[in-house]
C-alpha cells in the first residue's frame, strides 16, 4: 500500500493541472456555446482515442472512426439553439436518441457489411463508449443553457466545483487519515474516509460558491443545496470508481498520459460523466419543474 509521502508525492503536479482545467472549464463555459462545445469536442476526442486504446490492448474488438462522427454529432444534437427549432427544423425533437439510434443503425449494417470475428463484441464495446463518454459528456451542453444561458452558466460552474471539491476532499481526507477501503477489489487506494472527506468538502465548497453568486441566482433552500451537493458528489465519486472498474477491466492502470501526474483525460472527466447528468435533471426536477 502507498505511504502518505507516496501518495502526495505528484501534489504540485496535480494541484497545477486542476487548476488549469478547472480555468479552461470556466473560460469555456462563460464564452458560450461555441467555445464550450469546442472544448468538448476536444474532451470527447481525446476520451475516445484512450478508451479505444485501452480497449484494442486488452484485445477487445472496437468499432472504426466514425465513432468520432457521431461523437460530433451528438454534441449538435446538444445545441441549445436546435431545441428551440431553427429554419426549417422544428422544436422538441429528441435529437440525442435520434443519434444514438443512427449510430446502432451504422454499426449494425457495418457487421453486415464487413463482419469481424466478434461481432456482438465490437458492438457493445463501440455503443458503450458512444453512451459512456459524448453522450454523458455532452450533458455540459443542455446543462449550460438550463434553464437559461445565466442561471445555466452559474449552475453549470457549481455542478463543476461541486465534481472538482469532490476529487480533492477525497484524496486529501483519503491520503490523510484513509483506512477502510471502499472498494478493494475495484479500486484499493479508494478509502470510506476518503469518500466521506470527498462529500463534505463538495458540500462545503457548493454551499460556500451558492452563497457568494446569491444576487445572481433565486432563491434557494437550504436543503436543495445540502441535496444538490449531495447528489453531484455521490456521482461524481461514482464515477470515479465506475472508471476503476473499466481500466480493471481492461487491465490498464490509468486511460493514457495526457495529463502529467494525472494519467489520461479520462481519468480527470470520469467524475464529471456522472455528476453533469445528476445536476441537470436535479435542477430540472427539483428545482425548475
């Protein structure tokens, strides 16, 4: 088991790269739509490129490129603009489900067409990366203009300190003073301390941030925001450990090294895949229904 010096021996490291993509987070997502769904699609990208990779290592058959087609497609499908109809096209049509169902369509008459060896694998396996990295991902989207484009701003940056103050208070508690394990057999260095330390802190750090921008947004109770705290945390931990079970899965140890001292992209996104979806239908069902 790694000592407290081992464990936060790529601090700095980790601290520097945070800091630098919580900073692009919030520059994107306050620019707009445009250059958020850019950095998505550099997020979506990359995510894809390194659970391909790590799927291809562990001999799992994987579908071709045109997964980053409908990845790209997914994300206009997200649009805000495209919800609300636009020329010829009209309002409330489920584009996401439209692309989903398309791509099923594509890698099913692809199998026809050219079958592989495995063929029910390579259609699992390219289906949940669409499902597990544009799709969740691109709940940054629907979440950035709900239910307007300034609440949407504020709530998407909660929901996002809400994910970061997650990973941090878990790691910091878990280093500190971690000494029941979580999941052993998923993730041993994940401790109960440290998931609890991970879900005080968001709570704190959500509060704190809704009590700051109180002018910008209504009014809200004082349980919505233990709860929304609550919730994000829990999926963003969440996905912390579903990745762990991915890469366990497919015997990687980290999703690539994009990030220096914090693996691959992935493994900085996984807490967001799980807690922008919690935030957006929370708000949609407690807060704005």
């Amino acid at each position: 088991m790694a000592t407290k010096s081992s464990a936060f021996s790529t601090l700095p490291q980790r601290i520097f790269w945070s800091l630098v993509a919580f900073g692009t987070v919030v520059l994107a997502t306050w620019a707009g739509w445009a250059s958020l769904t850019a950095m998505l699609a550099v997020a979506v990208s990359i995510g894809l490129y390194e659970f391909r990779t790590m799927a291809r290592k562990a001999g799992l058959a994987v579908g071709g490129r045109s997964i980053y087609v409908f990845a790209m497609l997914m994300l206009l499908a997200s649009q805000p603009w495209l919800s609300e109809g636009i020329w010829f096209i009209p309002p409330k049509i489920p584009w996401r489900e439209i692309v989903m169902w398309a791509y099923l369509m594509w890698v099913m008459i692809v199998e026809v067409v050219r079958p592989s060896e495995r063929p029910l694998e390579r259609i699992m396996t390219s289906l949940f990366g669409m499902l597990y990295i544009p799709f969740l991902l691109s709940f940054g989207l629907l979440l950035r203009y709900y239910p307007d484009g300034v609440l949407g701003f504020w709530y998407a940056i909660i929901a996002a300190v809400g994910a970061f103050a997650s990973d941090t208070g878990a790691y910091f508690v878990g280093g500190l003073i971690g000494k029941r394990k979580l999941a052993p057999e998923i993730s041993p260095s994940k401790t109960l301390e440290g998931a609890l330390g991970g879900l005080a802190f968001s709570a704190l750090m959500v509060f704190l941030l809704q009590e700051a921008i109180r002018s910008f947004i209504p009014e809200v109770r004082v349980w919505e925001i233990w709860l929304f705290a609550i919730l994000v945390s829990s999926a963003a931990q969440l996905g912390d450990l579903a990745e762990s079970v991915i890469k366990r899965s497919l015997g990687a140890k980290d999703s690539g090294t994009f990030l220096p001292g914090h693996g691959g992209l992935l493994d900085r996104l996984d807490s967001l895949l799980f807690a922008l979806p919690v935030a957006y239908y929370f708000l949609s069902v407690a807060v704005f229904s």
